[in-house]
C-alpha cells in the first residue's frame, strides 16, 4: 500500500484566530498597519506558508491563493 493511498487530503492546521486574519488579508497590507499581536500571528503564518510576505523595508502582506478557500 502506498502511502498516497492512505492520505487522502494535506491541509495545514489553523486557529480560528489565523482564519480570521487569511480572510481579513486578501490584498497586499502593510505590516506597519496591523496591531502588533496581529503581527506576531502574521510571522507565525509566514512560517506555515499560508501568507507571503513581499518587500524588505516596508513589508506588505498576502494570503496565498491555496489557502483564501479556508
């Protein structure tokens, strides 16, 4: 048996908190605008691959678009 046959689905696990965020994030936002706890749940979210993160001085951010179905 192999082993695509036993998983049928990969979904990455969310809080309710991160689905709230995905959705709040459908275009480019600047990390500048967001409240720091946000941002603190956005690097989190980086690291999962569920946001991209475009620039380097003044950061904006962009759910992917696997997960804005979520």
């Amino acid at each position: 048996m192999k082993i695509n046959e036993l998983i049928t689905g990969f979904d990455i696990w969310t809080t309710n908190e991160e689905k709230a965020l995905l959705q709040k994030l459908d275009k480019p936002t600047p990390v500048s605008s967001l409240s720091e706890h946000e941002q603190f749940k956005i690097e989190a979210m980086v690291r999962k691959s569920l946001l991209t993160k475009i620039g380097h001085t003044n950061p904006s951010v962009v759910a992917n678009e696997k997960n804005k179905t979520i």
